[in-house]
C-alpha cells in the first residue's frame, strides 16, 4: 500500500509540472521551454537567441522580460562550438524576417567537447567571421554577439581540467576584434559574472547557473535586445 501511494505521488508531480509547462491551449510554454518557440505577436519585432547551454537556461526568462516587446525564438537545438555552428548557422537563421539575432560561442571551444579537432583562437576567430558573414547574407538584422560566461573555477566534471582565465582572454580577445572588424555589437556576458563565479555557477566544476546565475544573464540580453530595438525605430 506504502509503495502504491509513493508511486501515486510521483505520477501526481510529474503530472501537475507537466500542465505547468504548457499554456491553456495544451502547448508548451515558451516562459519555461526554452525550444518552445512562441507564436509571433504580428505587431511585435522578431528576436532570435543563437547560443549553447547557458543562453538555452536563460531563453525562457528573456522572453519572460520582453513579454509585449519582442517575439524571442531559439533554434531547437544547442548551437554548440563555432565549427559547428558555422556548419548550421543557415538554417538556424533560416528565412524568417529577424530584427535583431543575439548569438554567442566560445564555451565548448574552450573546453574541446565533443570535438576531434580542438579550437584555438585563430580557428574560433575564422568561425566566428564565417558565421557573421552568412548570417548578414541572410537577413539585415542588428547582430549581438555575447561575450561567453566565464569557464567553471576548478577542473570541468566531463573534461577534467581547468581554463585558465587566460586562455578565456584568448578566445574572449579574438572574438571582438572579429565583432569589432564587422561593426557587431557586443553583450559582455564574461564580466557580468567573472568576479562572483562562485556564487551564480552551480559549482567550481559546473560551468551552468544556478535560478539566480539565470536571472542575472536573461536580465543583461533583456536589456540589450531592448536597447538594440529601440536604437532600431528611431527615426
């Protein structure tokens, strides 16, 4: 009887998270899903968030901050490392008309994920140009490229080493003189949490957030979508 009334338990959690993350028409809900794409207020300018991991823990939450602002979409994927992301970029951008794309690498160039042939900064920076040039052939959209969040303070749990501050530098260095070069604006999500990693990532071998770490990455993009918005409609 115990084991039956524990298992009804779980059924009824797993249940009412379930109605919780979908919207009263039985779909799921884009302030929590994050690959639940929003359907697209026609008044409303179109956002779309290029990115890995960490923008996929923050999409639902800046679509939460530019509810009646923007629609915000992401590609229904985790956009990865910069090679990989050169190889995909088209059809992430796709034909859809964009008013402004934010998009970021950097974090599985570091650390080599996945990856038979490690990135270096030469290597990420002719991605990231490639990626750049093919998105501005597909759509005149304002670009943001984010600055990626720092790597973990001690050895990452999958790789089993640490990136030095340093080495992030490299990488973070190449990355706007490439953004510099071809006048896209820059979301410096590094600095915004560099000084206080130990309090917003999920452990010093866990480059993820925690709900805090999240909130205060959504609000920065937020507020740079918004900003590039309205730079957009002035006359």
């Amino acid at each position: 009887m115990k084991n039956t009334l524990v298992t009804f338990l779980f059924c009824l959690i797993a249940l009412t998270q379930s109605v919780s993350a979908q919207n009263k028409n039985g779909q799921k809900d884009p302030f929590q899903d994050p690959f639940a794409n929003p359907v697209d207020d026609p008044a409303l300018p179109r956002a779309l968030i290029i990115g890995d991991s960490i923008s996929i823990g923050y999409t639902p939450r800046v679509r939460k901050q530019l509810d009646g602002v923007a629609n915000v979409h992401r590609p229904k994927d985790n956009c990865r490392w910069s090679a990989f992301g050169d190889e995909h970029i088209i059809e992430w951008v796709g034909d859809s008309k964009w008013d402004v794309i934010h998009f970021n690498f950097g974090l599985w160039d570091w650390y080599g994920w996945s990856q038979e042939e490690k990135a270096t900064p030469e290597s990420y920076a002719k991605s990231l140009e490639s990626i750049v040039l093919k998105i501005r052939k597909k759509t005149d959209a304002t670009l943001i490229f984010a600055i990626t969040t720092p790597p973990c303070v001690g050895p990452e749990k999958k790789v089993k080493f640490v990136v030095s501050e340093e080495r992030a530098k490299d990488f973070n260095k190449a990355a706007r003189a490439v953004m510099d070069k071809h006048k896209v604006k820059i979301n410096n999500l590094y600095d915004a949490v560099i000084k206080e990693r130990e309090r917003y990532q999920r452990g010093v071998n866990d480059v993820h957030y925690t709900e805090e770490g999240r909130d205060l990455l959504a609000a920065k993009v937020a507020a740079k979508i918004r900003t590039s918005l309205k730079a957009e409609t002035k006359p």
